[in-house]
C-alpha cells in the first residue's frame, strides 16, 4: 500500500539507525511491528488484571504429573 505521510526527519533517521534498516519503508515496517506488538502485550496484560489467571494444580502437584 502507498501511504504519503508527513514525518520528521530526525525521526525517520533514529528509527532507521535503530531498527539497522536499509530503507525507510523497512524502518517503518519494525516499528509499526514493534509498536502493534506492544499494544497487544499492554491488552493481555490489562486483561490478566481484570481476571487473573487461577492455577488448578499447586507448583507439587505439577512436579509430580510431569514426574509420571
């Protein structure tokens, strides 16, 4: 997709040398990645804060299933 977008260069050249791209469209793809990768990290998060995850079997009764 072409996409004409406003962005300064001082932006474009960090995210360049940061990501280690060749191209601008390489260093805009890691950071959209990047970027998306976070905000779904941050969702799974707030869920597991609103419903944290129950355990059935205590941290023994573990060692001992993966015992049989």
């Amino acid at each position: 997709m072409k996409v004409t977008a406003i962005i300064p260069q001082e932006l474009i050249e960090e995210a360049m040398e940061l990501s280690k791209a060749d191209t601008i469209t390489e260093a805009l793809k890691v950071a959209l990645v990047s970027y998306i990768r976070s905000q779904k990290l941050k969702q799974i998060g707030t869920s597991i804060m609103s419903e944290p995850l129950e355990f059935k079997y205590s941290a023994q009764e573990l060692r001992d299933l993966n015992r049989r």
